[in-house]
C-alpha cells in the first residue's frame, strides 16, 4: 500500500520540506512541499535520492563489539553499555574529565539528539567537544563575538530581496544555502534593476548566471576584500550617519583600511582594478545590498580575517538591519553557545592550550590531545554522527590518534570508517525512524521551526540517540532509573498539553539536586516525555525550549499567530510545532528588533577588532608560496551530485562517480595528462591517486576535488578521493585552527600506465 506523507530534506542547511510517497518502509516518490513555510515546494535534485540514504547494505542494525584480531562481534544493547559504562567511569575516575572527548554530535539535520549527547560531557566532567563547525565556521562565530557581543549573535542576509548581491567564496546554485536557491538566482538574473557578484577562482554555476565575475586568485580573498573597502573609505562611500549612531571604533578602522596599496592589492589577487573599483562603489551606493559567504572564505588562508571583512563590506556601507541586507536571527535550538578565550573559566586543551569557540574545540589539534605523552592525554572518545578519520583533516593522524585510545565508541546509521576503528560501534535509528529537527532555522525577520515526525519504524536492533544517552547515563550511575513524583504530575497535567506544573516541579527538584541540571534533558524525556503522543518523548526538551523563546521575543511570536498569555504561550508554541507537520512560523520581528539582538551593554557595534588589525596590517609583507607545489588545491568543492557522509551507496550518483580532479586545459597539456586519465595528486602530507577531468572553470594553477568520496562501501576499496590524507592539521588559521582546506599546496603528475 502508497501512503503520502511530508518531511524535509537534511542534506543542507535549508532543509526544504518535501512530500512523499511510501511503499513498504521505502521511499517510492519525493517531490518539494507546497504547505512549507519557507521552501513552498522548492527542491533541488539531492532530496529526490534520499532512499539512497535510508536504504543501503551499510546500515547497522546490532552492536558490534571490536575483537582482539580486529574484527567485530555483535552483541545486545545492554552487553554494550554495561562494558562502555564501566570503561568510561574507570577512566573518569582515575584519569579525570581531560581524559574524555566528544566528537560530532548532530550531524547534517540531526540535531535532536545534541541535548542528550551533550550530558555525557558533563557526566565525565569534561568540557572536550570538537564538531564539523570547529573546522568551518568558528572563525565566524569569534568575529561575531568580537563585533556583537556575543558568539552566538549569528548574521544572515537577506538575499532574496537585495537590489546588489555580492557572493564571496560560495556557490549557492549548487551548495545552496540560500532560500530556493536555484529559482532566487534565476530571478536576480533576470531583473535589470538587480546586480550579482560573484568572486571565486572557478567559473561556478552561479558565477555563469552573475553580471560580474572576479576570478581571483585562490587563497587572495583578504586582499581583494580589504581594497574594496579601502576604496569605499577613500572616496567618502561609507555610511557615516549609520556608523555614528549604531558602531563604535570606525575611527581605527578607517586608520587601518587608508593604508591599504589598493592596486598592488588588485594586482596580488589578480583581478582588474578598474572592475574592482566598479564593484565597490556600485555595493557601496546600491539601495540595499547584502554578502553571502561560505567555506571558500572560511578555508582558505585568512580565515578569521576574511570574516571580519566580510562583514565590514556591509557594516561600513550601512547595509545591516535593513531589507535586503545582512542581520542578526534568532534561534530555537542552542547550537552555538559563548565561550570568550578572555574568560578564564572556559578551560584550554591540555597539550595546544586552546580555547574553545562558541563551545566548541578545533578538530584540528585533537590528534595532538590524544598522542601527546602526559598524563592528562585524551584517552576515551565518544563519536556522534561524524566520521573524522574521513572528513577531518589530516586522516594519518587521526589514523594514528584512534589506534592509540583506549576507548572509542561511534554512535551511527552505517559503518562507517571512523567505525572500523573504534571499539564498540551503536547503532542509531535514522533520521526518517525518529523524531528530528535542525537548527538551522537563520531567518530573519520571520522565522521558522520544523519537528520531523517518524516516517518509517526503526529497524530492529536501532535505537534513537537520546534513548541510547539516557540509559548509558543511568548505567553510569550519573541519572536513577526513575523520578516517580514528576511522572504522576506529567500525567496529569497530559491532557491540558500545558505542563507548567511539571516544568515548576522539574526546577524545584534540579534546585536541590544540582548535579542532575547538565541532565535535564534526559530527566524530562523519561518523565514528561513518556506522556506526550505519537511516542514524541524526544522532543519534551523542546517544551522548555519554547517556554524560553516565547519569553524573549514574545510579541514575535504573537505576530506569527500563536496564541496565549506569557505563562501559556510557550507551551502552545510547542503544541503548534509538535502538529505542524509541515513546518510552522515560529516568530515574525520588525527590522527595528534587531537592535535589542546586540549583545553588548551599550548596544553598539563594536567595529574595531586589534587582533585582526594586526593581521590587516601583516598581510602586506606576506610570503610568497611554496614553489615546491606548484599548484593550488581546492578541496570539497560542492558539485551536483556529491553530498555529506550519509550518502555511502554510490549508485545514487548519476555523473562524476570518481570525484574527478578538475584541472585546466594548459595545466593538462603541459603535464601530458588526458581528460579521463588517472593523475597522482601529492601534498607534504600523503599522495592520492585522482582521475583528471579537463576543465576551463579554473585557472590555471589551481585544481579542485569535491567531498563526499573516498568511503568504502560493502567492505570495498575506498570509491573516490580521500581528500583528508592531503591535508595537514597544521595547515590551519592560526586563531581559530579552521583548516584551509581551500589552499592545498600540491604536486601533480601523470600516472603511468
């Protein structure tokens, strides 16, 4: 029998809802959801091969527990977590919480299950967690405390309805990104009164449809982006009535951007200066103008300062807070947090010293953490929804780092590589068997929340993360089994859907027993979660998710239609995004709100950053590169048919199924290398063998290669190119350690036959 149902798409961070068919637990039809908020309808052509990802011969359906000769053995959930509780409260015990990391936790729109994985922290008194943000995004995140107040002040840009668009390091037509990519880029196209700038060192898809495109020198961004400020500064562009009333230091920086050589800039990245000076002043006048920037900013050489840039662009030209410009949102779900390296109450690592950012620890020092030889080394690591021995940088070293640990355990869909080498892999529902979310929710100013109902049941022998956390937590010892008087009081208070009772009682019981507040997730899930419909106990977190949300933006979320005083709105906020199952409007601002978003005490922004001054005024004597590699490589290019690590079986990919090494038509001439032919790429790390694709997009010098390969699949050879065994952790932004991934210095030569 066919059944339709909806659900959303978790292979980027727009998460367009879609609607489906189903026949016998699989996916038959998958077409985009009118009735969502945000998408209405729109979907690209990934979503549409999600059964690729539901149904696969990797998925894991029993624990398996790692032998002495390598192998695995499957055992019952509690054999698993009896041994995994005893070896993680032993080494807690003896070595104390520096001993114990946490690694991944959420994955792509499996974000649910963050509120219970984050108690394992706290249960082994470690503040150890390292994600996929610590080596893309963090950079950002420290820019944006610096600049707001607080890290968790995150901007977005109001794309669709910018008059001057200017993309910087991205490519929304195929990493999307933005709303309905594809169909917002189409119409910026094809309206006279619009302009659309892209800057990268490939001719993107999107940089086809552009007015202007800047083909810049990979690795040249800081410099490109620092002229044109300059130039804005220099002939009086910038917003001065804007700058005086909502920023401060503009003086210093304005110092800073006037001695910048502007042509010798223009000449370092390569682009025409003529263009260039076009470009800064037609963003600079434009009614409303907006940047949108990704990984091609936020990898590559001068991480943090590309940033701060970035966001001068539009905080200098007054494009901030306004239609069509760059602001603040708000969030549902906490997944960044404020952690000031000026605090000394946020602990470093024991061997780098480094701080965390957002609350988060760079993934780039964690072999280090584990191989250094004190006694405060890292010796136990839980793994969640990440595959680090393959998407992280430096895999010999991550490699050599879990072979050394006396604990790893992986909690995932599939077996993955990160599996292979750990000690006890669990294995979780996906994400279509469970209740889900993202937190990806950056609207601004309306904004939106969808709770993903279950489609399918889970497969026998899975379970959902947070009922693998809590019971791993109460084999611990850390949580009692039961919390009899919360759960009488929730089952009364079920019908009225409102809890407040419950919520009073929960706060009452964490006042006097402070150790169970890191906790509370797993306490409510047991205890109100056990009575809310349709088996939804892991989103009882939510409910006090809600209640805090409502509380600060409440007329918001009365204009988005929700009802209820300030005791009740909350919880009807939540019963709204518990049967909205397309999605609801979780909150409608005014533009003028945006203002009380700032986070520091005179509400100001505080534009002049000296770290990055510094590094403002050092870019001028930059060393050359190293000639040694001749070429650039970009790596993790995003491509059509190419995603994140919950695609494994390679039939979904319909072109490109090597991963193909795009190269220059000089470049392969010069080397003797054919298109379709096989080529050694060679970084100061490790060489990997490539299959060359000749393409004029780039220029010549540079290569690019996508992510989403080099996974085994059915016990196979890894299928395509394992990118991270080229990459260094020492390679990296000094501040934030972001690798750059995006300026990989290599060698490439043809292979023999």
């Amino acid at each position: 029998m066919t059944t339709t149902d909806t659900t959303a798409c978790i292979l980027c961070s727009r998460n367009c809802g879609l609607s489906v068919e189903i026949e016998e637990n699989r996916f038959k039809k998958i077409k985009g959801d009118k009735a969502h908020p945000f998408s209405q309808g729109y979907i690209c052509q990934k979503a549409a091969r999600l059964e690729h990802y539901q149904n696969h011969d990797d998925r894991l359906t029993t624990p398996l527990q790692r032998q002495s000769d390598g192998s695995f053995k499957p055992v019952s959930w509690d054999e698993a977590l009896d041994d995994i509780a005893q070896r993680l409260t032993a080494i807690r015990d003896q070595h104390g919480g520096n001993a114990f990391a946490f690694l991944g936790g959420g994955g792509q729109g499996n974000h649910l299950g963050g509120a219970y994985s984050r108690q394992l922290l706290a249960a082994m008194k470690s503040h150890f967690s390292y994600n996929s943000l610590g080596q893309e995004k963090t950079g950002d995140f420290w820019v944006n405390g610096r600049l707001f107040g607080n890290q968790t002040c995150h901007t977005t840009e109001d794309v669709e309805h910018a008059n001057y668009v200017l993309f910087i390091g991205t490519n929304p037509f195929q990493a999307h990104g933005i709303p309905n990519a594809r169909d917002t880029l189409k119409h910026i196209k094809k309206d006279p009164d619009r302009t659309m700038v892209v800057v990268d060192p490939r001719r993107t898809e999107t940089a086809r449809m552009a007015d202007i495109h800047l083909q810049l020198r990979p690795g040249t961004d800081a410099y490109l982006m620092s002229a044109m400020l300059a130039i804005i500064v220099r002939e009086g562009l910038h917003d001065r009535d804007f700058l005086a009333r909502h920023c401060r230091g503009f003086d210093q920086v304005e110092h800073a951007l006037k001695t910048i050589p502007i042509a010798d800039y223009a000449a370092r990245a390569d682009v025409p200066l003529a263009t260039l000076e076009k470009v800064a002043r037609d963003f600079a006048n434009a009614d409303s103008a907006c940047v949108r920037i990704d990984l091609g900013i936020q990898q590559t050489l001068h991480t943090t300062l590309n940033g701060y840039l970035e966001k001068l662009l539009y905080l200098v030209t007054g494009n901030f807070g306004k239609p069509g410009g760059n602001n603040l949102h708000t969030m549902l779900l906490p997944i960044l947090g404020h952690t000031d390296e000026r605090n000394r109450k946020y602990k470093r690592t024991v061997h780098h010293k480094m701080f965390p950012i957002a609350g988060i620890y760079p993934p780039n020092i964690l072999p280090d953490e584990i191989l250094h030889e004190g006694k405060d080394r890292v010796r136990a690591v839980f793994v969640d929804s990440a595959n680090p021995l393959l998407t992280w940088a430096d895999t010999l070293a991550y490699e050599k780092a879990f072979a050394s640990l006396e604990l790893a355990v992986v909690i995932d869909v599939t077996f993955t590589e990160t599996a292979r080498a750990a000690h006890y892999v669990l294995p979780a529902s996906s994400q279509f068997e469970k209740w889900e979310a993202t937190g990806f929710n950056l609207e601004f100013p309306v904004n939106g929340f969808h709770l993903r109902h279950p489609l399918f049941p889970p497969k026998t022998g899975t379970l959902p993360e947070p009922e693998i956390y809590t019971r791993l937590l109460e084999k611990m010892g850390a949580l009692p089994e039961r919390f009899p008087k919360l759960e009488r009081l929730a089952r009364l208070e079920a019908k009225r859907g409102q809890y407040l009772g419950s919520l009073a009682a929960l706060g009452t019981m964490l006042a006097r027993n402070r150790q169970w507040i890191p906790l509370a997730a797993s306490i409510v899930y047991r205890t109100i979660g056990k009575t809310l419909p349709n088996n939804a106990a892991a989103t009882a977190p939510l409910l006090a998710l809600t209640h805090v949300y409502a509380q600060q933006h409440y007329k918001a979320v009365k204009r988005a239609g929700h009802k209820g005083n300030r005791l009740t709105l909350g919880a009807n906020l939540y019963q709204a995004i518990l049967a909205g199952r397309s999605g609801i409007t979780l909150s409608e601002h005014r533009f003028e709100d945006l203002w009380t978003f700032i986070a520091h005490k005179n509400g100001r922004i505080h534009l002049a950053i000296p770290e990055m001054l510094d590094e403002l005024k050092g870019i001028q004597t930059e060393a050359a590169a190293d000639k040694d590699y001749p070429f650039i490589l970009m790596a993790g290019e995003r491509r059509s048919y190419n995603a994140n690590q919950i695609y494994r079986d390679p039939s979904w990919r319909k072109v490109d199924p090597h991963g193909a090494m795009r190269m220059h038509p000089e470049d392969a001439a010069r080397l003797g290398i054919d298109n379709g032919e096989k080529a050694l790429c060679r970084s100061a790390r490790d060489s990997i063998e490539v299959v060359v694709e000749v393409d004029d997009s780039v220029r010549t010098g540079m290569v690019t290669l996508p992510h989403g390969y080099g996974m085994r699949y059915r016990d196979s050879a890894p299928i395509g190119p394992e990118l991270n065994r080229l990459t260094d952790s020492k390679h990296c932004d000094p501040l934030s350690r972001t690798p750059f991934h995006k300026h990989v210095p290599v060698q490439i030569e043809r292979c023999e036959v």
